[in-house]
C-alpha cells in the first residue's frame, strides 16, 4: 500500500511539473535602444500578444499590472516614467471595476539620459500576466539588458 502511495505521489508531481512547463506566457517581448541625442535614450519594450490574450496596462488595479524594475545603473538618469504605445482597451467588469489591457502590440518606452560619452547599459525586470477571457496565466517576469552605445 505504502508502494502504491508513493506511486501515485510521483505520478502526481511528474504530472503537475510537465503542465508546469507547458504553459505558454503567450507574450513575447523585443527590446531596443533608441539613441535621440548624444546622452539621451529611448528603451523601448515591445510585447507581441498572441491573439485571444490581452497583456495589462501599467495602470491597471490590481496585483497582475504590467511593471518595470530598472536595475540601478550610476551612469543612467531615469527621464520621466514609462510610456505605453499601443491601443489601451479599458473594459468594466461589475466584480473588479475597469480593467486596462492590450491585445496585439504594445510599447512601453524609458527615457533616459547618460552621464557623459560612456558605453554602459541598461538593464532589468518586466514583471506582467496575461489572461485570455476564461483565465490568467501565473505573473512572468522576464529579464533584458541593453547596450546603450
């Protein structure tokens, strides 16, 4: 009997970690560095979501709002905050309120300013769901780094 158990225990933890990795987050992100002037940048981030998914806005309530974690970089001023690009659609659910979301493309785009002529990058965390109309997918996060040259 203790065998059996342990079986189906394995069985159980095989299952749940192939489903696990199955999961498609159904977004996939590009990353650019834009040069405007001799210190200034443009970081754009830009998120292709697959059709019958929507990616939420930065300025959406709740904990699945679509966030960026500059890596801190002494040679990189931060202008301003980041910008979405790209056809918000705001949707008013009677149990959560409004909610802002994007289907398709989107870009989401950092100034930033650079201390003096010097090659450095930049770097850091997307933290974002997605959902389709019947479910979300557990919060991703994704690393980039850029050259700013």
């Amino acid at each position: 009997m203790i065998c059996m158990k342990k079986i189906l225990l394995s069985l159980s933890l095989t299952v749940m970690v192939y489903t696990g990795f199955g999961q498609d987050n159904h977004v996939s992100w590009g990353y650019e560095a834009k040069k405007v002037t001799a210190d200034t940048y443009e970081v754009i981030i830009t998120a292709e979501v697959e059709q019958a998914w929507h990616l939420y806005s930065q300025h959406a309530s709740g904990p699945g709002r679509t966030s960026f974690i500059f890596k801190a970089n002494p040679l990189i001023t931060k202008t301003g905050v980041v910008k979405e690009l790209g056809n918000l659609e705001k949707v008013v659910d009677k149990s959560v309120g409004e909610i802002l979301s994007y289907s398709g493309k989107v870009q989401f785009v950092q100034t930033v300013k650079v201390k003096g002529n010097i090659k450095t990058n930049v770097s850091g965390t997307i933290q974002y769901t997605v959902c389709d109309d019947s479910h979300c997918l557990p919060t991703q996060k994704k690393s980039f780094d850029l050259k700013l040259q």
